[in-house]
C-alpha cells in the first residue's frame, strides 16, 4: 500500500470506481455471479480509508456501473477528464489497474501521458502504482495492463460463446426486441408482438409486394411521418435524423426471417475495446425457427426475397462506370450517385442525399445524362494535362531533372568525403594516445588535442546529417516530377482510361446545382 507523504493540502482529489459484467464470475452452465470483491462499496470502502489515513482533501467520487473496461466511453468517466481540464482535480485514485481500464492502448495512454501532461498524480492502491513516486508497481504497471486487456478478453470470448449457445438455443438476447416486437413480460429471453409496431411491418412487406423499393417505402413513411424505430423506442440519436426513414432500415427488415418466426441474431458483432459494430455475412447468423408469433406470412415473405433479389440481379443493371466514387455535390458534399433511369437503358446523376430525401428539399437533384458528363471530364482532364505538359514544360522537367542530378552528384561526393572524415576519427583519438604513452606529448597537450578533435567530430556529424537529408529532398523533388511527366503521359496515350490511372491523377469532381464541374487533382500540374 502506498502512503503520501509530501504536502497533502495541494490535492484536489477524485476517486473512481467502476464495475461491468466482464468483473464477475462465469459457472460452467453460463450462469453469473457476482464477485462482491470488485463491487462499488468494496472499492469505495477502500479508496475512503486510504482518504482518511492520509488527510486528502476528497473532491468527488466518480463511478460507472455497469461499464465495461474495454473502452473509455464511459459517462462517469468522461466527466471526470472534463473536470481534470477544468483545473478541478490534480489527483486520481482508484482500487487498481483494472478499475480504471482493462484496454491496454487505452490505460496505458491515460497513465503513461495524459495524466502526466495534465499534471494528475495517478494512484492505483492495490498495484502499488503511483506517478510521482520510485515504487516497484510503476515498474510492473505496464505488464499489469497487458494482463488485465488479455483477461478481459479472455472474458469476452468465454460470454460470447456462452452467449452464441444461448442464441442457438432459441434465446432472444438482444438489449432491445426487433421492431414490432417487445420482450415477453412472462419470459425476457422470448419475443411478442407489440402490434402497434407490427402494423407497420405489415405495411413494409405490403409495399415491397407491390413492388416498391425500399427508397421509395422510406419516403413513404416519412410523409406519413410514421416514427422510425429509433423514435417509437425513444432512443436518443447523435446524429439528428429529421424523423425520416432509411432505405437501409427497410431493407434488412425485409431480409429479417424473425418476422416470420424464426429468431434471427448475430446480424451485427462487435468490435473489441470501441463502442462500434459491424455487419457479419449472412452464413454467421443465427437462425432458429418457429421461436414465437410471426408477423409476417411465410407466403409474403417469399413473395417480397425474389422481389428483391430480381432487383439486385436483374432489374438494375450494373455499371462499372469511371467517374463513380469520384463524383460529390458542391452543395452539400454527399456522394453523386449514377443510375439507369428510362428505357433506353441511359444513366443519369443524381445527389444521392436529395434522392434520399427529395421530399424534404435538403439538397437539389443535380441530374446530368452520364455519358455526357464523362466525356466532358475526360476532356477538362486531357486539356488540363496537355497545357501542362507542352514541350516547354517537358523541358523545364528535363533542365530541372538534370540541375537535380547534378545537385544530387554533388551532396554524394560532399556526403562520402565527410563520412571519410569521420571513419578517420577513430585513428586520430589512437594517434594522439600513442604520442601520449610514447611521451612525444605531455597529458595537457593530450587533452586539448581530444577536446578539439571531439569538437570537430561532433561538426562533421552534424554537416553529415545535414548533407544526408539535402541528398533525400533532392531525391524525392526529382521522384514527384518523373511521377507527374509519367502518369501524365501515361492518360494522354488512352482514349478512355483505366479507373486505376483515374485515381492515381484526380481527388474528386464536385458538381454544383448549376451543373458547373470541378476537377481536384491530387497533385499541382
């Protein structure tokens, strides 16, 4: 146990306490305990009678249940750092390592930097580690971390098994029902129909039947100003949403087989140590049937997947077109989608941000027939590339390309000569301690002729660095022009160039409402 034993008054102190499901026991059937070790009036019991002992000054508690120690988006402990910036707390303590994180990128940040650039003293009692002490749980604390990271996850591998077998089993762990359901008052780990919702499902798969995309459903239940499920759940959204349905949204409830009654989990996963998900292929679900009451007839439900899948495969046709991906609105910066818009199989633009929400009028449509557009870029980029690479150009490069090779010639002689000088150091300093012995020089010539030798050592390494980043620079100016000449060249010698060279010449092309273009290199021609 560490005891303070400098000037107490001067701190300002917090004490941090936290406790996640990851801190308790796991039986062989998958059953939890809790381990009263590690709960918060364990640690707070501690952390007082360490106060007390020592006379601190106590600012605050700060305490997180139920937070998980594999990343730092913690409300508690947000709160803490907001106070710490505010000048308000100069002294962190807490149990131990664990308790403040077991992500070792993360704890390790907080204790080996930010702490210390904010002038904090760190104290973790039970790993006798403490900042502005010599202690041997300083030198531990970083194995300490790595331990506690690789137990942690450890842990959340064993839950997520545990958790996998449960869902193969038929058990709905979600932290919240799918849309149109709720969890069963009777049994949380079995589904019902909240019917409320499950009006709208039924509604979704009615369009999809029609034959209504899931674009064209968001929109309308947007203008009926149906609230999206976020909204009927009254989860809070960082990002505003306008109330407005998501194309996104509709189609994985289309593809969702729980609203026929077959229990659908492991659509997303989790991204150790940040709070963030992904989606898994659809050969990772899990899938149970006949779980609970579907929703949705079977009949419809097939009905609306070869809808969707003729749309995917065959109603839309595929382009690979040259501009796509490079191509933004001047406007409101989103993406400039390209699609097949009438019968003649012709592609047109559109803002993909207005074609989200054209009803709401966020942005405007930005339509152009493609084809044109491409030709009309491909001709902007080959009169730019043909101004800049005229014969005058080619042979300013060629003059600066020789003046680079001359210059670079030069630093390497330069560069060779004065790492000569400095390999023959090594004979000088044996040279003067020779004269030394053989009493050709007294001891006070001896040090004066090392003093000057060191001296001048030290000023040929020092012009040998110099002389080495002048030889790079030089390098790197001849390399950029040879790659601009070469690319450069390289379109002009296409009638319809490759993506690949696309990308190597050009950033973006935005596209203003007034249908004016902007090409943005990714180099100064």
């Amino acid at each position: 146990m560490i005891y303070i034993t400098c000037n107490n008054t001067k701190y300002k102190v917090a004490i941090y306490m936290r406790l996640s499901r990851e801190d308790d026991k796991t039986d062989d059937k998958g059953k939890y305990h809790k381990r009263d070790s590690e709960s918060i009036n364990n640690q707070r019991n501690i952390l007082k009678k360490y106060i007390s002992q020592n006379n601190l000054n106590l600012l605050g508690e700060y305490v997180d249940d139920g937070y998980s120690g594999s990343n730092f988006d913690r409300p508690n402990f947000k709160r803490m750092i907001s106070d710490i910036e505010k000048g308000l707390i100069n002294m962190v303590i807490v149990k131990d390592l664990s308790r403040l994180g077991r992500n070792n990128i993360e704890t390790s940040k907080y204790v080996d930097r930010y702490f210390p650039i904010h002038k904090v003293r760190f104290i973790a009692l039970l790993d006798d580690v403490d900042t502005e002490m010599d202690t041997m749980g300083n030198e531990m604390a970083p194995f300490k971390i790595v331990v506690n990271d690789y137990y942690n996850r450890i842990t959340s591998k064993n839950i997520r098994t545990t958790f996998k077998n449960k869902k193969s089993e038929g058990l709905f762990l979600g932290w919240k029902a799918p849309y149109g359901y709720r969890k069963s008052s009777v049994n949380k780990y079995k589904l019902e129909i909240d019917e409320e919702a499950a009006k709208v499902v039924r509604r979704i798969f009615y369009l999809a039947k029609e034959g209504n995309s899931p674009g064209q459903i968001a929109n309308i239940l947007s203008e009926d100003n149906i609230p999206t499920p976020s909204m009927y759940a009254n989860i809070n959204r960082k990002v505003k949403s306008y109330n407005l349905w998501c194309s996104r949204t509709i189609d994985e409830m289309l593809s969702n087989e729980t609203y026929i009654g077959n229990l659908t989990q492991g659509r997303r996963k989790k991204i150790y140590g940040v709070k963030m998900e992904i989606r898994t292929p659809k050969e990772d679900w899990i899938i149970v049937e006949n779980t609970h009451e579907p929703i949705v007839d079977r009949e419809t439900f097939k009905i609306v997947q070869k809808i969707r899948r003729k749309k995917l495969k065959g109603g839309f046709e595929i382009h690979n077109y040259l501009f796509r991906h490079f191509l933004r609105c001047k406007e409101c910066s989103h993406a400039i989608g390209v699609t097949v818009r009438n019968t003649r199989r012709q592609s047109y633009t559109s803002c993909t941000y207005y074609q989200k929400y054209s009803k709401y009028k966020l942005c405007t449509p930005h339509t152009m027939n493609y084809g044109k557009l491409e030709t009309e870029i491909l001709s902007k980029i080959r009169e730019l590339c043909e101004k800049n690479i005229d014969k005058n150009t080619l042979k300013t490069i060629i003059k600066n390309e020789e003046k680079n090779n001359n210059r670079y010639e030069k630093l390497k002689i330069q560069f060779n000569e004065f790492q000569d000088k400095l390999d023959n150091y090594d004979n000088y300093f044996d040279d003067i301690y020779l004269d030394l012995k053989k009493n050709i020089i007294n001891e006070e010539q001896y040090n004066r002729a090392k003093v000057r030798l060191e001296k001048e050592k030290e000023d040929i390494i020092e012009r040998l660095k110099k002389t080495k980043q002048k030889l790079s620079n030089t390098s790197n100016e001849s390399a950029k022009e040879k790659d601009i000449v070469k690319f450069i060249n390289k379109y002009l010698s296409f009638e319809k160039p490759p993506k690949q060279l696309i990308a190597l010449l050009i950033d973006r092309v935005e596209i203003d409402e007034n249908k004016k273009i902007d090409i943005y290199f990714n180099f100064k021609i």
